[in-house]
C-alpha cells in the first residue's frame, strides 16, 4: 500500500514538473514570435549552444545597433521596452539594467514635465526638446529627442520610438561662436574707443582752431567788405556745426557720459540728442538699478539703444518712440516701442541681408548672457525687450575699453 503510494506521489511531481516544463516552453514561444528575444541558449551534450533568431526585424535590429545616436521603443507608460547600445553607452549602464526600466529616471523633474508634454503632441512637425540626460555616475549630458508613436500590436507593445542624440559636441562648438561673437564686440569696441580718442584729440581740436581762426579773419573784415564778411561768418557757422557733429559721432563711438555717469543718464543724453536731430518724440523712462550693473551689461544695452533708434529712424517712419529701463531684481529689462509702420517679423527673419541687424542684436544681448524679443507687425508699430542679468556671465565687473 505503501509503495502504490509512493509511486502516486512521484508521478504527481513528475506531472508538476512537465506542467513547469511546458509553461516554460509555451512563454519562450510566445516571446520568439512576438520578437521579444534575439537568442536562444539551449544546453546539450556538447555544452551550452546559442542559436540566433533571425527574423524580419534582424535587419532593421542591426542597423539600430550600428547607430550614432541612442535608440529607444517605450511604452505609453515610459517604460523602455528596447535600448541600443549607443543610448546604454550614453547613460553609462548596462544595457540589462536599462531595459525594463523607466525612462523618466534619467531626466530631471523639469525635464520629465517637458517631456510629457511633449508627448502629447508626439507625431507632429517639431516633436523634438533637448533635455540634459542623467547618467548613472551622476554625470549629464546634453541632448536631443525625437519622438515618434509606433503602430500597436497589443496591450503591452511599444508604443513609442524615441531617437537620442548627444548635442555635446554641437553645445561645445556653440560655446565657442559665442566666445568668438564676445571677443568680436570687445575688438569693435576697443577700436571704437580709439577712433573716438582721435576724434576728440586730434580732429576736434583743429576744427576748432579753424573756427576760432575764421572768426578772427570775420571780425578783421570791416562793414565795408560786406559779402566777404557775410561768407566769413557762415564759414564760421559752417564750421561750428562740424565740430558739434563731429563730437556727436565721437560720442556714439564712445559715450564718456556712459564711463563717468552710468547708464541711465546715457540712454537719457541718447534719446534727447536723437529727438533734437530727428523731430521724433522720445519719451524716457528710465529707473536706475539698484547697483551699478557691469561694463560689458551698460554698453551692451547702450549699443542696442542706439541700433534700435537707427532702425526707427530709418525703416519705421515713427513719430513717438517710448523707452523703459526696469530693475527686476534677477534682471534688467529694456523696453524700446515705437508706432512705427512695422514689419513682418518672420517674413524679414528669412531674407539673409535683413536678418543680419536682428542677428547682430541678438549677438549683442546674448554676449552679456541675456535675451532678445522683437515684436512686430505691418502698420503695428516695433516692440524690441532686451532682458540681462544683473551680473555678467563670468561673474563679477567685466572689463570695459578706456578712452
């Protein structure tokens, strides 16, 4: 009785056993025809032997894996499904540990936000956002995604291909136009500071010892000479207005108001001299900051000022020009609007020689770490908001030009 038992319960494991078995052998087919696994290792007499499934997919497998950029399929839940080397590479962890995982732990909370919302709107023209990817050693990098919904097969299929690129290299090169672009204006500006020096010392003074010259010879002349004496005092009117404008282009060279006075009272001595000379009502607004904001910050909103007042000048045709200069704590901001004919800011982004002043401006405010915003439209006037921090990008004061 014993032993019938015995058998019984043998046999009934042995059953469990084949049920495992063949539970097993059912998943493995299920995960080769739904392409979850790329290889089957198989143990024989001779050992352990791998077998490669090379299905319809081998193909395009191979060429994801000889990319450049990282590869990734994910779920609607962010869950990666498949990873390529290179991404694996790029986060610096095992490419075991990164599949199966979630995808939002290589992303900050501000870039998961991003990303979600990004995802919304997946498939559209522009469906890309560059992020910084946390790597596994605590290191980021800076890249692109690229989003694009997958065609479903299932519940638990991907639904989402995501291709990584690393802007590394592209930000470093980036950097580098932007410290190109800084010494630029610095080199302009140095040059300027020294045209402006030999304006005033050189070609100023003789202008006006011309002038007192021929106010000498005007009043040597007596009422006798009369046209002589006429054409005398207007060579000497003539030559007065020389010398002012000449200090006028030296001073736009060169603002000694901006070096001894701060910006405030340059801007202010700016908008007055272009209302004197152009008819335009120029309505100034202009609050000082709290400190004195650095050298390179002052020029950089003194150049603009006068870029955008050029501009007004000579393309909007306006009557009233209005400028605000605001201290906003983290930031100052510098707001030129004129009423102005307008333009269409798109349309003149896209023909190259009319981008280039727009371009200029942006370089400029961006040399000192700010911003640029130019808003217009036909018949809508011009609306330019320039915003710079407080502090320069290095840190501290930046060296300026002296006279």
């Amino acid at each position: 009785m014993k032993t019938t038992r015995g058998k019984r319960s043998a046999q009934s494991r042995e059953l469990a056993s084949l049920r495992e078995h063949l539970a097993e052998a059912e998943d493995t087919l299920r995960a080769i025809r739904s392409g979850e696994v790329d290889a089957v290792v198989v143990a024989g007499k001779h050992g352990k032997q791998v077998f490669t499934l090379e299905g319809a997919e081998h193909d395009y497998r191979v060429l994801i894996e000889s990319m450049n950029e990282g590869a990734l399929t994910l779920t609607a839940g962010k869950g990666i499904l498949y990873a390529n080397q290179c991404f694996a590479r790029m986060v610096k962890c095992p490419l075991e540990q990164v599949m199966g995982g979630s995808f939002r732990r290589f992303l900050s909370a501000e870039d998961r936000t991003t990303l979600r919302l990004l995802l919304k709107r997946a498939g559209k023209p522009g469906s890309k956002v560059q992020v910084l990817l946390n790597a596994c050693d605590g290191s980021q990098m800076p890249v692109q995604i690229s989003i694009r919904p997958l065609a479903r097969s299932g519940a638990d299929r991907a639904t989402i291909g995501m291709v990584v690129t690393d802007l590394t290299a592209a930000r470093r090169n980036e950097e580098m136009l932007r410290a190109f672009s800084r010494r630029l204006v610095q080199v302009q500006e140095a040059e300027r500071g020294r045209v402006a020096l030999d304006l005033h010392d050189n070609i100023t003074q003789h202008l006006c010892a011309v002038v007192f010259r021929s106010q000498a010879l005007a009043d040597k002349l007596s009422a006798r000479d009369g046209p002589s004496k006429g054409e005398a005092l207007k060579l000497r009117k003539m030559l007065g207005a020389t010398v002012r404008e000449v200090e006028r282009i030296s001073g736009n060279l060169r603002s000694s108001v901006l070096d001894q006075l701060g910006l405030v009272a340059a801007l202010q001595k700016t908008g007055e001299e272009f209302a004197d000379r152009t008819g335009v009502s120029v309505k100034l607004a202009c609050v000082e900051p709290a400190a004195r904001l650095p050298i390179g910050t002052e020029l950089a909103l003194f150049r603009l000022l006068q870029e955008a007042l050029k501009n007004a000048e000579k393309h909007a045709h306006a009557r009233h020009i209005s400028v605000s200069l605001k201290d906003r704590r983290t930031f100052v901001q510098l707001v030129i609007h004129d009423d102005g004919i307008g333009f269409d800011a798109d349309h003149y982004a896209a023909r190259r020689k009319g981008a280039l002043g727009l371009l200029s401006m942006r370089e400029r405010a961006a040399s000192v770490g700010g911003s640029l915003r130019i808003k217009s439209g036909r018949r809508a006037g011009t609306e330019i908001e320039v915003c710079v921090p407080q502090q320069s990008p290095q840190g501290g004061r930046v060296a300026g030009t002296n006279n």
